[in-house]
C-alpha cells in the first residue's frame, strides 16, 4: 500500500452505501405518503343540484314539488374513500358496483338516516345509509327462513323491520342492526303485500292480497281482527295491494283493482272512498304505494298512470307529478313511496330500477283560498 494511502475496510464500505439508501427509500416514502394524503376523496355532495330544476305543476303555475335526485346504486352515495382506496381505483379500475337496485318495490325510512328498499328480483332489502355513506344488505338465514319475493317494508318505533313476502306467505322480522328476529303469520296469511305498523300499539296491518282483505296482527303473532271480503261494495276489496296509517290512526288501503283507494276508522269501520277508475285528475287505473305527510296530506303512487296523486285531508285532488318514462322525474312502473325525517319523497321506480326522490317545495306566504291550491 502506498505511503499516506488510506485503508477502507468492507464494513464501513457498505455503511457509505447503505446509509445514503436509507436516506433516499425514506424520502421516497416520506414523498409517496404525502402525495397519497392528497389523493384521498372526501364524501360527495348526495344530491347536487341540477342546472334546470325540475318542478311540478308546469309554468306558469306555482311550483310545489321538485325534483331532488335518485339512488341506483352503493355509487351513489358518494362516500369518502381512502388514498388507499384512490391509488387501488387508479391501477384496477373501479371493479363493479355495489348495491345495484334490479327491482325495487317497496321502500320506508328509520326516521333518521337510514332508507331500506325492498327488492323483488335481488331477493334483498338495500339498507343505504345518508349520513355514514354506507351500504349494506339484510336478509334471513338461507337455510331456514330465505326470502322468496320480499316486496314491502315497514319500520316501527322500537327499531324493526318488518318485510312482506308474498311468495313464502310470511313477514320476516329484523332488528334495528339487520340481525334476524324471525317471521310472523305463517298460519294466518295468504299473500302479504303492504304493511304499516301502528306506532301507539305495536299492531301491524297487512294487506293480504291473496284473501282480500285487510290483516290486523299483533307482534305476538295474533289475529287481533280483520277488515274486508272480496267485492265492489264499501269495504270490500279487490286485490289490495299497499295501505297507509295516518297521525290519528285512520287506515287508507290501496284497494288496486277496484281502482280506488278506501278510508277506515281507527276501529276498522269503512269511512270514504276516495277516487274511481278514470284518467282524470282524482282518479286511478292502478293505485298501489300511499303516504300520509306531517299536514294530512295524502300522495298515491298509480302504476299505470306513472304518477303520484296527491289529495287533502278532505280526499279533493291538489296536483300529481311525474310521467311515463326514464329521465328526472320520470316513472316506469312505479310501486311505492315514502317519507324520510325531513319530509322528502322516496319513489320505488321499479322498471327504472331506481328509487327518486322529491320534495315539496314551501307555499308563498299568502294562504291558499282554494281547494285546487296546495293547503
């Protein structure tokens, strides 16, 4: 070795190297991290406002109801996702959706975040959550209880959810985080359609459309009573499909191919009727899903006419919205409806595989001083 030269041992050779690459992965880490941080996505606006609004009745009457938006799909939530979740999409594409409607036939809210949607041909219920952004499905166990053709729901104060099946002749029962509770009505139902749950007693009706009639049952799984026989007569039915309790217990049942909707006292006794077969305003081809709102008034989805009717607390026709077809506003089809906490209105467009969402839009400030106004 020459003289001054300066010895370098294999160790602290490698410790030049390796020390500099540590640095340098590191760095790269450091660098990935904070570009990762800005790709995540923060929740989307649920439904954004559309250019043109998209409002009922036409101009240049005073609009009372618009337009508001549609779920198709888990998508359409618009949750939040992870930088993770951003990078993953980016070099594997978005895969499939998630929670996609096939046919939507029956839908209700919890009262608070939550809106579940019936569908006949998943043979589910969709529970899509607004707040959390969150999707799930509920069903019963497959191997003893399954769903055949679930098709209607009701969700009462104590956090159940009850399910008509038609198919199996039975209500499956949920509680309030999906698990399953059981069925009622084996022995006692024919084909259960629309059901409502009577807040201050826990009793739940169902329209039983294979017997025609109207079914009281309580949650111990007792006939309490029923209302109704097959006929064109006060209180008869003929095919019942959906029905409707109001604040003060009064019963509104859908009673389809009467076309016609029929009113009964809290004790069952019939009351009114409300709308004939026609195709003019106020009356019905095919009434199916029917909601009362917090100012008494009631909407009437028509499957026929691919429209809601909406009546005053009297039974007078007030206006309708919606029309045939696949766009904004538009029906195909449709089965059902319902009111969320804030008043909006949940479609089932069933052939449009959808549920859309309305809402009414507040009277100006000077009463109405007609029955064709909006109270």
């Amino acid at each position: 070795m020459p003289r001054g030269a300066t010895h370098h041992t294999t160790s602290e050779s490698r410790l030049r190297i390796v020390y500099p690459v540590r640095f340098v992965v590191w760095l790269g880490l450091c660098c990935f991290g904070v570009l990762l941080s800005g790709c995540a996505k923060p929740a989307g606006v649920l439904f954004e406002a559309a250019d043109t609004l998209i409002t009922w009745p036409q101009p240049p009457d005073e609009p009372r109801v618009r337009y508001v938006g549609q779920l198709r799909s888990a998508q359409d939530l618009k949750a939040s996702r992870s930088a993770l979740e951003q990078l993953g999409r980016a070099i594997f594409g978005p895969g499939e959706p998630v929670g996609v409607l096939i046919s939507p036939t029956g839908v209700c809210t919890d009262d608070g975040d939550r809106v579940f949607v019936a569908d006949r041909a998943a043979r589910t219920v969709h529970v899509y959550n607004l707040k959390r952004r969150t999707y799930t499905q509920w069903r019963p166990p497959e191997t003893s209880n399954p769903f055949f053709e679930p098709i209607a729901l009701a969700y009462d104060p104590a956090g159940r959810l009850f399910v008509a099946d038609p198919a199996g002749g039975v209500l499956h029962v949920f509680d309030e985080g999906g698990g399953f509770l059981g069925t009622l009505g084996e022995s006692d139902l024919s084909r259960p359609v629309g059901l409502a749950v009577d807040p201050a007693t826990g009793n739940i009706y169902i329209a039983d459309v294979g017997d025609h009639r109207v079914v009281v049952l309580s949650q111990q799984d007792t006939v309490i009573t029923t209302i109704g026989t097959r006929g064109i007569g006060p209180g008869q039915f003929n095919f019942p499909t959906f029905l409707t309790l109001d604040t003060t217990g009064r019963l509104y049942v859908s009673d389809s191919l009467n076309s016609r909707v029929q009113v009964f006292t809290p004790e069952g006794a019939f009351e009114r009727v409300i709308g004939s077969r026609g195709d003019m305003p106020g009356y019905f081809s095919q009434p199916k899903g029917l909601a009362v709102d917090a100012q008494g008034r009631l909407f009437i989805v028509d499957a026929n006419f691919e429209a809601v009717q909406i009546f005053d607390a009297q039974g007078a026709v007030l206006m309708s919205f919606g029309q045939e077809g696949q766009g904004p506003g538009e029906f195909w089809l449709p089965v059902d409806l319902a009111f969320d906490k804030s008043g909006r209105i949940w479609v089932a467009d069933s052939y449009n595989k959808r549920v859309q969402v309305f809402e009414m839009i507040p009277p100006p400030a000077t009463p109405a001083t007609s029955a064709e106004e909006m109270p």
